[in-house]
C-alpha cells in the first residue's frame, strides 16, 4: 500500500511537490488554509530568470535556479499533457538594461561567469538594442542580453497543476480553514485544519509565508516572513516588447495575452497584501523612463502578493532532523515559480529515501537553529 502523504499549503510549491509525489506512486492529500494559488504564486509575473535576479556569483542558490530552469521544458510539457491547459512557457530570453557607460563593468563581470553555465549572453550597445527592443529609451546605453531565460503565465500555470493534481488523484482540500495543530508520531503525522483532523504517513509543509507560525509544533526557527510585492500591467499589443526587460529598480515582460506586467514594489506590511498607492507609484515612474510609450498609459490591472522571505534569501529544503517523517519546502521568496520543479523533484527524492543530486545543506530547515545557538554562546 503506498504511503500516504499530506502536502501543507496549496501555492505553487505545495502543488508542485503534490504532483511529483502522486506521479512517483504515493497517496497525496494536499490542504490549503484558503485559497489554492492564492498568495504569491497567483501574484507573480512568472520569469524564470536565475541570471538576472542572481547576478553576484554561481552560489548554491543560483545552482538550484540554474538547474530547476533545464528542468522547466519537460515538467511543462508533462503539465500540458495531463491538464490540456498551456502554461505559456516563451522562450523570449531578457535583457538587463543600463543607462551609463560607467555601469557597464557589473556586466562584463556577469558575463565572464554566466556565459560558463550557457546564458549564451552577450553585451548589446544602443544600436542592437534598438533592433532587439525597438520601444526602449533612446537614452539606454547598452544591455546584457541572455537568450536563455523564459517566462511562464503563472495563473495558466497554476490552472494546469491544479488540473494536473486532479487528474492524477491527488486529493485537494481548499478552504479548509487555518492549522491549528501538528503532531509528528514515530510512525504517523497528522494535521488539525478547521475541525478536522487528517492523518498520514508522511508531510511536506509547503506553507509560504504562514511557514513561520508552525515553529511551536516543530520545535525549531522558521524564520519565514512574509513580504508584500505589487505589480502592475498595461494594454500592449502582441509583439511590441519581445524580451524581459530588467532595470536596477523594475522588470517588464509582455505576456501572451495582450498585458505588460511590470514589478515589482516590495515592502513589510505583515500579511497585508492590499494594494498601495505608494507602492503602484513607484513602478508607473520608473515605466515612462524605460518605455516612453507608458508615460500616457493608464495602468489595467493592479494587485499584489506576500512572497516567503527567509532571513538569507534562501528556501527552507529538506528533511527535518528531529522528525523524520517531515520535510521542508517552503521560503522561496521571489522565486517560487522559478523552483518549482527542482523544488518538487528534491522533494520527491527524499520521500523515496534517494539523496537528491544536489547538496541540500545550503538550505537546511535547521539552519537557523545553528545560528541562534551561535549567538547565544558569545
């Protein structure tokens, strides 16, 4: 009989990690407090971009992007298959934009690195650009272009693995109402949600920015917090932007249905994630400076989510030392689209016992812990 496992919270990560495990033949009941997809993952302009938002070095994290973006191809097509909803992955590559010539050497430095993990990028002066991105201001002086990064439409994506979930037999609980108890047996876990409890043989706790509140039944930091991220999108014609476009302050990407997204305002309001004039502001000023064309626009559509922020940046990945029968998936901050299906293949790996093959004590849950106690003994 295959094992049963309960999959905590309904965003992209817990659906993704619902899938993986119900496709490599376990029993799945994923439940979300609320609403699936409700939170970041609905929120989100879905570029898969590990070049551009880790422009530093090839640290661990931007492995984990970098391999989680070859994986992307065939998870989606998978998604496809089973769903019969597009994902709408394109292929279009970005473009990380300056306005100063003194501003060049950040990005000969990216390049030299990238390059040897396949961005397959280069350094576009003002005349390519004008020829890659016609819209782009006149006052733009030059542009690392990478070829290699995509975007998804995150709502479709969410759709297919909702669908997907379905269709495969996972079981769903939407709405069912806050967590109010975890307990973690040597043989068992079982979940309090509203006023029911449910009971498995094993749990992923993908909980998003909530992660934080399940410290008490855990016994250790979660340093999980949430941050509220806006964004905001225009009317634009098929075709008239055809790459990312990334600034020092913004991103633009044009998306299949006629918008253009642009983000993202960050700031710590809790879990307040209304939409704010101070934070919208911030992006319609910045838009005119790169595309001319917005300076007369009125935005379409404004909305925002509470991405999971770990106090490093980094996701919460892996088992949990103290109890066995649990395992991490959840702090992924801005990129919880981008790692969705390495997120979701480690997962997986683990409930069957293999060691995935990347090193996961970069991100270790209990990492926190070994740096309280640090702290405390100075």
């Amino acid at each position: 009989m295959a094992e049963h496992v309960l999959v905590l919270g309904g965003g992209i990560i817990g659906l993704s990690c619902a899938f993986e495990a119900k496709e490599r033949g376990f029993d799945v009941t994923l439940i979300e407090p609320g609403a699936l997809g409700g939170q970041a993952s609905g929120a989100a302009a879905g570029m898969l971009a590990p070049f551009s938002e880790n422009p530093d070095r090839p640290d661990p994290f931007f492995q984990l992007g970098h391999v989680s973006l070859g994986l992307y191809p065939e998870w989606v097509a998978r998604l496809e298959a089973i769903s019969g909803i597009d994902a709408e992955l394109h292929s279009t590559g970005s473009i990380n934009i300056v306005f100063h010539e003194a501003d060049l050497l950040p990005l000969r430095t990216r390049l030299d690195w990238q390059n040897r993990f396949g961005a397959g990028a280069e350094l576009v002066d003002r005349t390519a650009l004008a020829k890659l991105e016609p819209l782009l201001a006149d006052d733009v002086a030059a542009g690392l272009y990478c070829p290699a990064e995509s975007h998804v439409y995150a709502p479709r994506l969410i759709q297919a693995l909702e669908a997907a979930c379905r269709k495969t037999g996972v079981r769903l609980i939407a709405h069912a109402g806050p967590i109010t108890g975890i307990s973690c047996e040597a043989d068992s876990v079982q979940v309090q949600a509203g006023n029911t409890g449910i009971a498995g043989d094993r749990m992923v706790v993908c909980a998003g920015a909530w992660t934080g509140m399940y410290e008490q039944w855990f016994g250790l930091p979660m340093p999980v917090h949430p941050i509220r991220g806006q964004i905001c999108s225009y009317p634009l014609p098929s075709g008239g932007v055809r790459h990312m476009v990334f600034s020092n302050q913004a991103y633009w990407v044009a998306k299949g249905n006629g918008t253009f997204v642009c983000g993202a305002s960050e700031d710590v309001a809790g879990f307040d994630n209304t939409v704010t004039e101070k934070g919208i502001g911030r992006l319609t000023r910045i838009g005119p400076r790169v595309f001319p064309f917005l300076q007369d626009l009125e935005t379409t559509h404004r909305w925002a989510g509470l991405r999971p922020a770990t106090r490093d940046g980094w996701p919460l990945l892996g088992g949990l030392p103290a109890h066995p029968r649990v395992i991490m998936a959840a702090g992924h901050y801005r990129n919880g689209i981008l790692l969705s299906p390495v997120t979701a293949s480690v997962t997986a790996d683990l409930l069957e016992g293999r060691k995935p093959d990347l090193p996961l004590e970069p991100f270790a849950p209990n990492r926190f812990s070994f740096q309280a106690a640090a702290r405390g003994s100075r």
